[in-house]
C-alpha cells in the first residue's frame, strides 16, 4: 500500500493498481472537499476493477482527537482517552461513528483503534490517542469499537503490536527501545490485542520499536518472534498484518529497502506501508516484485500473504463483512 501527493489519482499510481497494488492510504494532503475526495476513492477503486481485480484497501488514519485526516470536512471526534472514559459503550460507538464517517467518504479501512496501553506519561506520541492507562480498560474498550467498526462495514486495524505506549521516543523521527521485560510486555501490552482479535479484529499494524526482552536485534515490524511467535503463534491472529509506514525514520534510516522487505517478510508481514511519496512507494513495489521473482522467498510463504490480502479486499465487495482475524473455535 502507497501514499501520493495531490488532489487527483496519479497515472503511475493508477497502473500499480492494476497490476495488484494492494491499495492507498490518503491524508488530508489528498483532500479538498467532499466532492472531490469520494471522486478520488472511487478512481482508486476503478483503477483495479478495470483489470479484474477485487476492490483495494482505501485506508485513512481517522482516530479521532489529534489524528483526524477528515478534520476539515466533517465531524471532529474526540480523543480515544476520553472515549475510554466513557467505557464500552461510548467505545462501541465510537467505533461505528467513526466507521460510519468514513465509510461516507469511500474508505474501507480504517488505521485505528489505538491498542496501546499509556503507560508512560513521557510519551511523546500516544498520550491520550490511548483509551487508557489500564490494560483491562483498553481491552475492553478496544473490543467494543472494534465491534462498532465492523457494524459500520469498515475493516478495523488495531496498532501498534505489540504495544507502542511506553515509548519515550516518536518513531517518526527515531528508534524506540521499550526495555520492558518480557512479563510485562504480555501482562500489560498484549491484552488489549488478544481482546479485539476475540472480537474479529482483522488487520494488526506493527510497531516500528526495538523490545529487547523479544528481539533486540530489530524493531518489532521486522521481528520473526513478534510477528510470527506473538503474534501468530502465542494470540492465534490469523487476519492481516500491515506495518506501520515504512517512511517512518524508524526504519527509513536504519535499514535498507531491500533489507527491510526480505526481514519483513521472514518475520510474517503480509502488507508493506509506505505513505510517503508515490515514487518512493512504487519504487518500492518494483523492488518487492523482483525480490519475488528472484526466488529467494519461499513460495509457500508469498502465497499465504496474497490469500490473506485478497480475503481481505474480497470482504469489502458488495459490503462483505471483514474477515475476523482469529482461529475457528
């Protein structure tokens, strides 16, 4: 999934589209006015259609209180800390407010709930993007707009896995390390996870931060025992996991892009993110296509992303429930 500047669908965005592009993240970079951005939605919807293909993810970042892509054309929604305040049920709805909202608009995902636990006051990223500082609040409200969301037909990703709120950095700008030890990490920022992924939560997006207690080799996006031994393994996700945006300085400046592509998908990533220029995204489409033309990554492998990814834009045709992203019980 790619990024782009402007208004209107670049033609080069257009043709990756129709080649299988999974899809595009919009910001209010893209957006002038209602009109114009359904118009843009449904161009990127047309893109892949006109090739036969199921329709793409058309993801916004619309959390409500300081991140709100939407903010200038419709309604303002406050922060997810004081949502949690009100517990489930304004989380519920929360959820499919939200959904709704940008169901309006043509978007069929949606980056948001906020998972993370606000366990440190000097975040200087999360902060009251979190539903709270307890572990059980924040499981609780994030299952319940989990559910919102999906009533709304939008596709829910809950972030950052596994856990991004006892930060001290902001991983746009740096490399987090979380020395939390391993107890904590899963009595405190796992629970919030396995709770929305019991609620059918289909899309988990990973943390650009390094947890020593896990990997201290690579950030958690990057991580064979985050993504596929926590993740997979210990919570029984079986849905879609997106990284964070691979522009972030986290990554971009630490690790090269084809580094970055074979560790992710080692470690199980399904959707690889990049928000920044559309340039920047498509060249780094075309290095993942010849990475998978070489051979070098195991065609079982590549093959379950795919099904997982065209389950998931096969579940918003004709407003299709997503799929959930938990094991059959």
């Amino acid at each position: 999934m790619i990024g782009f500047d402007g208004h209107v669908l670049p033609a080069g965005v257009a043709a990756l589209l129709a080649r299988g592009l999974g899809g595009v993240c919009l910001f209010a970079r893209n957006i002038a006015d209602p009109r114009q951005l359904r118009d843009l939605c449904r161009g990127v919807r047309v893109a892949a259609a006109a090739a036969g293909l199921p329709p793409p993810l058309v993801a916004v970042d619309q959390e409500g209180g300081r991140v709100q892509r939407l903010r200038r054309i419709s309604t303002i929604h406050p922060p997810m800390r004081e949502v949690g305040a009100g517990g489930t049920d304004a989380a519920r709805e929360a959820g499919r407010a939200l959904g709704g909202q940008v169901a309006s608009f043509g978007f069929n995902l949606d980056f948001a709930p906020v998972l993370d636990v606000d366990s440190n006051p000097a975040n200087p990223i999360i902060g009251d993007r979190s539903f709270s500082s307890d572990p059980a609040a924040v499981a609780a409200c994030g299952a319940a707009f989990v559910e919102g969301m999906r009533s709304a037909g939008v596709i829910p990703c809950g972030k950052h896995f596994p856990g991004h709120g006892d930060a001290s950095l902001d991983s746009h700008l740096d490399l987090p390390v979380i020395e939390a030890d391993r107890e904590t990490i899963l009595l405190r920022e796992l629970p919030p996870f396995e709770a929305a992924i019991r609620a059918g939560l289909p899309v988990v997006m990973t943390a650009h931060c390094v947890y020593p207690a896990l990997d201290a080799s690579v950030p958690a996006t990057l991580s064979r025992p985050v993504v596929t031994g926590l993740l997979r393994e210990r919570l029984g996700f079986e849905g879609c996991v997106v990284t964070d945006d691979l522009g972030m300085k986290a990554i971009s400046e630490r690790w090269l892009p084809d580094e970055v592509l074979r560790l992710g998908l080692d470690a199980g990533i399904d959707l690889f993110l990049h928000c920044g220029p559309a340039g920047e995204g498509a060249a780094l489409a075309d290095r993942l296509g010849r990475l998978l033309a070489d051979g070098s990554v195991g065609a079982d492998r590549v093959e379950a992303s795919a099904a997982r990814v065209n389950a998931l834009r096969l579940s918003v045709q004709d407003g299709a429930q997503p799929p959930e992203g938990r094991a059959a019980v």
